[in-house]
C-alpha cells in the first residue's frame, strides 16, 4: 500500500499529529534520554519526563529534529525526497532558502546512513564525524568542503540486493597499488574511480583523490579498464551520480548509502520507511 500523506499535510496541526503518532507510536510520550514512559504535559506540545526531568516534544533527540523544519514542510520534503527531487526542487516547492533544504534532505541521507547495516559504525567513525554527526549535534558541513582522507567503498551484489560497505582500512594509495602492481582494473567517471572486482566485492570505489584520478590519467593506455557493466546496481548508481548530482567527495559517501538504500528498495514504496527513519532517535555515538 503506497502512503499517501495528502490529508495529513493540510494543516500544521495535521501533520504534527501525523508526525508525532510516528515518533510516539503508543499514544504515549518516550523520553528520548532515558527511555521512560511517564511524563507530564506543559505547553506547546512539550512534556517533561517523570523519571529523568528532561523536557522534551515529539521530535527531540530524533533526525527530525535537526533541521529546522515544521512538521509540514518535513512531509513535503520526505514526499519529494522518495521521488529524487533534487534540493533546489524541494526549496523552490516548500518556500525555503537553498541551505535549508539542502540541510533537511542531508538530515534525511544522514538517517538512512544510521538504519544501514554498517551505519552506525560509520556515523561513530572519523568519516561519520566529516558527514556531520559529531554526537547528536550534528552539523552538516558545507556541500564543497573537502573530506580530510578520501574514503573507499566496496561493493556487493548478492541476488537481488547490494551492500556499500565502508573499508575503514583500505586508501586511495591502495587502489593505486593494487592498479600500478596487482593489475587492478580502474576506470574513471569523473571525480569517482572505481575498479573491477577485487576479493569478494564486485568493485571497489572512491571519489574526490586527487592522487587517483591525476595518476590514472598518466598510466592511461597501459591500465586495463573495467568492463562497463550493463546491470545491476553500478549501472544504476552510475546513471542517478550523473544525472542528478554533479558529485563531489563531501556529497559522495551519503549519496552512495542512498543509492544503496534506493536500490534495494526499488520495488517498494520509499515514503513509509522514509518517514520512519527520520522519526527515529539519533543513535548514541559515544
Ligand atoms: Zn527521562
């Protein structure tokens, strides 16, 4: 069944309704720091837990509350998120300054990132903190800001479903020697590089090394190229990297985990697992 949040986005009140029923399934307040269930209503939609004394509303310690949306203009966003809309789209469309949606649809990448297999480990990683999620303050960093160290990815295909897999111990360099002494094939799509099968992945893939990209010019001609592959998911990531997104090294790793989640997905309706990952509380990072 396909969600359809058209009454729910008549009013603030609606939505906020709407919103907080996800956040709060039972009816019931959850304090987000200690996980009671006992709280007292004050003002303006906020309580205050029984147990611990923490104020909080509905969207406290949870992705949703990160971006400075009103509930409303987060079921709009979500609504052209699940249909690829770019974030000058959902501006124009909500009324918002650029930087705000851009912020909200990071916040969006960014909660897809934590209900992904390996997310949580690469939210607490250096390279979690470089994507903005530094505790449960998270700060997404400027879209052109470089990243310290280039990340690398492996990629697996298993039947119908794919893994993006962050390889913590693998560098550009690495690539580059498996490329110059192992006879990796490598191949270019504009700032990515990404190879043919290496171990047990389908490819490995980096974006935004200077030192990749500058090298594979120089041995270009003598370093056998990956095979273009015509199905599956690089095809699919490949077309949506192009398309839409005039990729850099800072936007690679979320859009990546996106494309993963999008894929693996494909046959199903987005919005409803959407909505919930937004209303879930930021994992504890510490
Ligand atoms: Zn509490």
């Amino acid at each position: 069944m396909v969600l359809d949040l058209t009454r729910h986005v008549r009013t603030e009140e609606r939505a906020r309704k709407f919103l907080e029923r996800q956040c709060w399934p039972s009816g019931q307040p959850v304090c987000p720091r200690c996980g009671g269930g006992r709280a007292y209503a004050l003002a303006e939609g906020r309580v205050r837990c029984a147990g611990c004394r923490y104020t909080f509303h509905a969207l406290s310690g949870r992705f949703a509350g990160l971006a400075g949306l009103t509930p409303r203009q987060w079921l709009r966003l979500l609504a052209l998120f699940a249909v690829d809309a770019t974030a000058h789209a959902m501006a124009a469309a909500l009324g918002l300054a650029y930087n705000t949606a851009y912020k909200a649809a990071t916040v969006v990448r960014l909660s897809i990132l934590a209900a992904s297999l390996d997310g949580v480990a690469i939210l607490k990683s250096p390279l979690g903190a470089q994507l903005g999620s530094a505790a449960r303050a998270l700060r997404p960093n400027a879209p052109d800001e470089p990243l310290a160290t280039v990340p690398v990815f492996g990629i697996l295909e298993r039947g119908d479903l794919v893994f993006v897999d962050y390889l913590p111990s693998l560098t550009p360099q690495d690539l580059l020697h498996f490329n110059r002494n192992f006879s990796l094939p490598l191949s270019r799509l504009g700032a990515i590089v990404y190879s043919d099968r290496y171990l047990r992945y389908d490819a490995l893939v980096a974006c935004g090394s200077d030192l990749l990209t500058r090298h594979l010019v120089e041995i270009s001609g003598r370093a056998p190229a990956v095979d273009p592959r015509q199905t599956g998911f690089w095809p699919y990531a490949r077309e949506r990297l192009v398309r839409f997104h005039g990729v850099t090294a800072h936007k690679f790793p979320l859009y990546l985990k996106e494309l993963e989640f999008r894929y693996n997905h494909r046959d199903d309706d987005i919005l409803a697992i959407l909505l919930a990952n937004i209303s879930s509380l930021v994992p504890d990072l510490n």
